[in-house]
C-alpha cells in the first residue's frame, strides 16, 4: 500500500523508532484531544513535515489514507453526541 520513498531530508535521517513514536503520539493527540486549536497547531505540522521531508509530491500514494481519515472524520460528525 505504501512504499518507502526515496529522499535524503531531516524525516528520511531520523530513527525509524522516533518516526513510529511521533505517529503514536499524533492519534493519540487525534483521538484524545477535543481543542480545535490544538488540532489545527496538529494539522500544521504535519503539513510542514510533510514539505519539509519532501514526499508532498508522493501523497497520491497515501490516497487509502486519505480517505479513510475523510470517512472517520464525517463518523465522528455524525455519532459523537458532546457538542
């Protein structure tokens, strides 16, 4: 589904462990948090993590991704009864 994209930047360097901890760490805060700024401070820098690791140009290939964060989003619109 996904494959390792080849690059030379900071996020390619970095520990494989320290790359799947900030994954972790990124649902949690997903799933734990409820401030739309925090969520949104979230969002941007995995945005700039992103560009700053240059696979932007490869984000056709996380397109199931996509998607599935796109119909959890519209299930937690519709069942989460807080708000």
């Amino acid at each position: 589904m996904i494959g390792y994209i080849q690059g030379n930047s900071f996020a390619h360097r970095l520990d494989p462990i320290t790359k799947i901890i900030v994954l972790v760490s990124f649902c949690l805060l997903a799933l734990l948090v409820q401030s739309l700024y925090i969520m949104l401070a979230a969002l941007s820098t995995t945005i700039f993590l992103v560009w700053v690791s240059g696979s932007g140009r490869s984000l056709w290939r996380v397109r199931p991704i996509i998607s599935l964060c796109i119909l959890l989003f519209f299930l937690q619109v519709l069942f989460n009864t807080t708000g």
